[in-house]
C-alpha cells in the first residue's frame, strides 16, 4: 500500500507505469482544462498497460491510500488479477467507469470542434454576400485557407453505445457476464487500447479547438469576429444592415460565449468595444437599402482614402488641399509614366509630398493600439486613393491589409515592422547612401558643430531619432531603387504599375526563404561567415569556425522590378545579418532577383574581409582574383582569342564594372553550371570553384564532367586536408575526456558539406 497527502502528485504524465488501484480517497487528472476524478476502486491509467507510461498527472484530492505494484508487463498484470478474484472485479468494474467518463468527454469535444467547423465554413461566405451587397471590400482571414473539418480520429462510432450499454448492465448480469478470466482480461485489455484512442482523439480536437477559435477570436484582433464586427458598424446607417449582419453575428456570438480555450474576459470586453462603436455609428442617418458604391465604383470602407490618411498624419489643411487635388490630377492623366514636363512635375512634387505624410503617419501610428485598415494599407502598399490604384486593386489590398506581414523570426520584415523594430531598438537603422551609418552620421554633425558632447550622447540613445532617421534618409531612395524605373518613380501605388495579378506578384516569407535554401543547396557557403572560436580551458586558443548568418529582407511599399543589396553587415560587427531590400510586390521572378542580390552580398562581404587589400592578388581572394582575371585578361594565356572576345563583351556590357561582371557570372554559375550546363570560361569557372564552392551532392553529379574534373579535385583535396586537422583536434579532446565544443562539429559538417 502507498499513502498520498491531499494534494500532492501521486504519479507524473511520462512516469514508467506502475499498478495503483485507488482503495481510499479520491484523485484527479487534467486534460486540456477538463478534470477527471478517479474514486475507490479505480485503477490510475489504464493507457499505461498498453503504452507502457502513465498518459495523465494523478493528483490526490483528499489523503489517498492505493495499492501499488510494479508493472512488468502484461503477463504478470495477469497473473496478479488471477490470484486476486476482488482486485480483478475492481479493475473491470473501474475499466466500464471511466470509459464511459473518457468517452463522454470526447464526444462533448468532437460536437465542439464539428459546430465549430461548420459555423465557419458557413459564416464567412456569408460575410461575403454581405460585404459585396452593402458595397464593402470584404476582408481576407488566410488562417481560414488551413481550417478543414476535424479529422483522425481513430475511436470507433459503436464504442460509446457499446460501453456505455455495458456500464449501464445489473451488477449481478456484469458480475456474472465477466466472471470468466478470459473475458474480463480480454475487456481490461481491449478497453486500455480504446482508452489510448480516446485520449489521442481528445488531444488532437483539444488543439483543434484551440486554433480554430483563434481564428474566429484572435489576440491579435485580426479574426472573424472584427471583421464581422467593423462590417456591422460601417453599415450601421444603412436600412437593412443590422438585421442582415445580425444573421452572422449572433450565432458567432453563441458559439465564442461557451467555447472552450475562448479568454471569456478578453471576449467580453470585445463584445463591450464592438457595441460601443454600433452605437456610436448608429447616430448618423439613414441611407437607402442596400448603401452601394459611389459613381465611380468606389466601395464605402474606402471612400476618401486621401482624407482618411492625411487627418491621421495631422497634415496641415492647406497642404492637405493641395495634395487632393494633385492626386486627382494625377489620375486623370492617361499616361502617368509620360516624361513630358507636367507628368514629371506632378510626380516630384507627389513625391515630396507623399514622403512627408509618410513620416507623420507612421509616427501616429507607433501610438495606435488599432490601427485602421487603410492606414496600414498606406504604410505598406503606398495606397492613397482607390481611383488612382484601380477599384479592384484597392479591393485587393483592402482584403489582404490586416493580414500583411513578414516573418520577422526569419529577418523577412515588410516596411512598417522594420520601422517598428528600428523604433523599439530591436534593430539598428541601415547605412544612408553614403555608407554611413547612424554613429558617424551623428559624429558628422557634432564635427560640424551643430551641438555638443552632450546632444551626442542623448542622440545616440534616442530611438524616435534613430526612425527619422531612417525614414529621411534610406526609405524615399530604397524605395525608389525597388521600383527600378527611376524617372517615372512615383510612390503613390497606381494602377498603371501594375500589369498582372497582384496576388501573383505579392512576395510572401516563404517565397522567399525557398528561394534562398534552393541558391544554398548549391552554393552552400553563401552565407557563412569565418569568425575564430577560442577555448583556453581545453587547449583551444585559436580555431578558425564558419556561422551561417542568414541576411534581413525588407519589403518597400511600391510595385517594382528590383531588389537592392543595401549592406553586407550591421555595423562593423562581421557575424550580423546583411540587409537586402526589395519590392512587396515584384513583376519579375524572385529566384533571380535573390541569386543576383547573393552574388552581390558576397562580393561586397569579401571586400569587407579583405579591407583595404581587397583587390590586392598577393592576398588571395574573391574579388583580388577576380579583379586581376579581368584586368589582365587580355595576356591570360587560358583563355583564347574566342573566350577574350566574350570577356570584353562582359567587361562593355558591364560597362568595366568587374563586380556586375562577376554577379553575372555568379548568376550562370548557380542556375546552370551547377547543372552542368556549362556558361563560363575555365578561368571564371575556376575561381568560383574555389570561392563559392558547389555543395557536395551537386560536386558529386559533375564529378565525371571533365570541365569540372580538376577544379573538384582541387576543392576535394582542400577539404580532406581541413577535414583531418580537425577530426585530430576532436580526437586529441576525446582522448583526454575533454568535452568537444558544438563548434567543432559544426564545423566539420560545414567541412564535409
């Protein structure tokens, strides 16, 4: 026998299982926020026979005595309860309870997930109709694309009724039904099997039911819920709406007030905010059924988008005045990409003007809790006006606004969370376009005397300074190169920018990152850096280790064709991440674009390794070689009178530019050397054999291509010759009962790969 104090832990989830049948007191198991109480006579999980680990924490809920035995496996379970006739009554007896218990608690959580489900699928369709009846752009939920109808449920239909039926039999009829060993064991053994279905089942609708309700009610109050809530008050002045809107609301409300994993606080004051608003909204007049849009096909949640933003940004009214008008101007013009003196004039002054709201509004925003739908439209698509976007693009944009990030755990940001991040100090501001960074801009303007020591140190900490700037100096020139045709730049999003689909042309975090592990799964190095690892206390003083440092990616607010290697590091640390730019949305191929901007990203990391010697050939490297290839390749007796023609048809193309010429080469060298489909001249193909080495599996495919025979001989001998210097290392720490770094052997899978 073992005694528990109330309270205590009896047995923990994961424990090896052991034999506690309960004989006085009572205990309790949580699951997912529902407790189950075990009383006299239960024996405490049942799974375990099966899984051979107790599935639930026992908790005593009063001082419990239980018998206790440990389990060695089925067969001596058996053999116990064959010796104890009373014991094995009380294990079948306690088996038919808390089946019945465990059953009952999954079916209440299957119904749960199966309304919710269905509540969904049928509501947000609905919201739709509503939406395009009343003449309003109708918001996306991209959670709603990964809802399906809960599924893997491995309990069979017949068991609750089959179980049940048996719990519910005349204990003489049970006691008699089961007093053949064969058959009560028989049922221990298949009910423990069930009982491993159940709970599997319940965990699996308990998770479901968590994120399903996070996508009617979010945290982030992004969810059906506002999106019903903010149609509901827009259309509080027309004549039908509440009734019609009403048909959505109120069974989304039912179902959110008794849900499970549902922060009924949280729902509550929602609910409070959301009638709060109706209220409010109900005080203007009533407008004819239906609403509809303007003459123009304007829908109403973006009707005077230009007001909306510039009396967010305080813009002052005269100013305000002047840029309406401009913009109306502007989207009467037929070709607005025209270079005659009034389209240009229109577009500089555009410009000016857009930058200037562009700063006050985001500052407004930093202190908005809410921020409206067309403001962030503002901040991360340009958008302003739905005449000059094109209705249907603004619809577009208004869908997918609330929705709109980038994946900052993975350095993708869009414009306004990389602004946010460099206001809350979480990142550092970029370098200006004269490769200055925010330290030497301000140590610049102390030179200059514009103030002292102490305004130095101040700004150096302000991080509403650092945001201007930022904003002044690197987005109105970032966002201008993304675009990539300059003399027609205009920032304000138009429609005569776009010429396909812009959900065919929107960049996602993901896109992005495949793009990048497609170029690394052939230059498997592009973004490791050489740094030193040192280990004194285990005789490691010096040992050269690369990190993979993966570069930020912000998307700039524009329509464009262009990506920008904007940094190679952050500072003058050498293990920060790169910062590359590019458009939200992107009208040529992205895997392109982040091959060019990777060749870009290692010639300008080589120069800063190399420093001041980074064309010096004495010093060997990236850009020496390659400076010297293409300054001397005229007596470069590799190369014939053939390739040396092609060599300064490169160096014209490029205008002497070696870095474009050697970007263009990188380009070749991963999208078609790598599959053998040969571009390059030896001399070329040698030196990025040697810099930006193909990843084994791919030296592996070339290595019967006699063009590649002896440079892969060459990387193959270098790697075995580092390869043995540092499993010695390892060996001489393992000889000597030394703990190997983690470094160590990162560094040797870096080596071998």
């Amino acid at each position: 026998m073992a005694d528990f104090a109330q309270g205590s832990v009896i047995c923990n989830k994961g424990e090896p299982f052991r034999v506690l049948i309960i004989t006085k007191g009572s205990a309790t198991a949580e699951l997912g926020g529902h407790t189950f109480t075990f009383e006299a006579g239960d024996l405490l999980g049942f799974s375990g026979l099966i899984e051979g680990t107790h599935s639930l924490t026992y908790t005593a809920a009063t001082d419990v005595t239980a018998f206790s035995h440990e389990f060695e496996g089925i067969a001596t379970f058996e053999a116990m309860l064959r010796e104890k006739e009373d014991m094995k009554n009380a294990v079948v007896s306690s088996m038919s309870r808390q089946l019945a218990m465990f059953l009952h608690e999954h079916s209440s959580l299957k119904n749960e997930a199966v309304k919710a489900h269905e509540l969904v699928a049928k509501l947000y369709p609905l919201y739709e109709k509503l939406c395009d009846h009343f003449a309003f752009t109708a918001k996306k939920l991209p959670a709603l694309a990964t809802v399906q109808p809960p599924s893997g449920d491995r309990v069979p239909g017949w068991a609750h009724d089959y179980y049940s039926g048996i719990k519910e039999l005349d204990p003489a009829v049970q006691k008699a039904f089961f007093s053949k060993h064969a058959i009560s064991f028989g049922y221990i053994i298949g009910g423990s099997e069930e009982i491993c279905r159940i709970l599997e089942a319940c965990v699996a609708y308990q998770k479901y039911i968590a994120d399903i309700s996070r996508v009617m009610l979010s945290p982030t109050r992004f969810d059906l819920f506002s999106i019903v809530a903010e149609l509901h008050v827009g259309s509080a002045t027309i004549s039908g709406a509440n009734a019609a809107i009403d048909t959505i609301m109120t069974p989304l409300l039912n179902m959110l007030s008794g849900m499970r994993y549902v922060d009924q606080n949280a729902f509550k004051q929602r609910v409070e905010d959301y009638k709060n608003s109706l209220t409010a909204a109900r005080g203007g007049e009533k407008v004819s059924a239906g609403g509809g849009a303007t003459a123009t096909g304007e829908k109403q949640n973006l009707a005077d988008s230009v007001g909306i933003i510039l009396s967010y940004g305080g813009y002052p009214p005269e100013q305000a005045n002047k840029f309406s008008r401009l913009i109306n101007e502007y989207t009467k013009i037929s070709d607005r990409a025209s270079s005659d003196d009034g389209p240009h004039r229109m577009r500089r002054e555009l410009t000016a003007m857009f930058n200037e709201v562009y700063k006050m509004v985001f500052m407004n925003s930093l202190k908005d809790p809410n921020i409206p739908t067309i403001i962030k439209m503002f901040l991360n698509f340009g958008y302003m006006d739905a005449a000059l976007a094109g209705h249907e693009n603004a619809d577009y944009l208004y869908s997918i606004a609330d929705s709109t990030c980038g994946d900052p755990e993975r350095g993708i940001y869009t414009i306004r969370e990389w602004l946010t991040a460099v206001y809350e100090g979480r990142k550092a501001p970029c370098r200006n376009e004269f490769d200055m960074d925010y330290a030497a801009y301000v140590a610049e303007l102390k030179q200059q005397k514009r103030f002292d020591a102490k305004e130095e140190a101040r700004m150096l900490a302000d991080n509403e300074m650092k945001l201007i700037f930022e904003i002044d100096n690197i987005f109105p020139i970032v966002n201008k190169l993304t675009y990539g045709r300059i003399t027609t730049f205009c920032p304000i999003f138009s429609d005569n920018n776009v010429q396909r689909g812009l959900d065919g042309t929107m960049i996602t975090p993901d896109a992005i990152h495949q793009a990048f592990d497609e170029i690394r799964k052939v230059d498997f190095a592009a973004f490791y850096r050489e740094t030193t690892f040192s280990n004194p206390e285990i005789g490691i003083n010096r040992e050269a280790v690369h990190v993979e440092i993966m570069p930020e990616v912000i998307l700039m607010p524009n329509v464009g064709i262009r990506g920008i290697m904007w940094q190679e590091i952050e500072g003058r640390k050498r293990t920060t991440p790169g910062r590359m730019f590019a458009p939200l949305f992107l009208l040529t191929d992205l895997k392109p674009l982040i091959v060019r901007l990777t060749g870009e990203f290692r010639w300008e990391m080589c120069k800063r390794v190399q420093g001041s010697r980074w064309q010096d050939i004495t010093e060997a490297s990236l850009t020496a070689e390659y400076c010297d290839y293409l300054q001397f390749y005229k007596s470069n007796r590799d190369l014939s009178t053939e390739l040396k023609a092609q060599v300064k048809i490169e160096l014209t193309r490029a205008r002497n530019n070696y870095k474009a010429v050697f970007v263009l080469n990188y380009m070749d060298w991963v999208m078609h050397e790598a599959n053998g489909s040969p571009r390059l001249n030896r001399h070329s193909r040698k030196i990025l054999m040697t810099y930006c080495t193909f990843a084994k599996n791919v030296r592996e495919g070339l290595s019967q291509n006699p063009q590649y025979a002896e440079a892969l001989k060459r990387v193959d001998f270098k790697n075995r010759q580092r390869e043995s210097l540092l499993v010695r290392v390892i060996q001489k720490l393992n000889q000597t009962n030394l703990p190997v770094p983690q470094e160590l052997h990162d560094e040797l899978a870096f080596i071998r790969s």
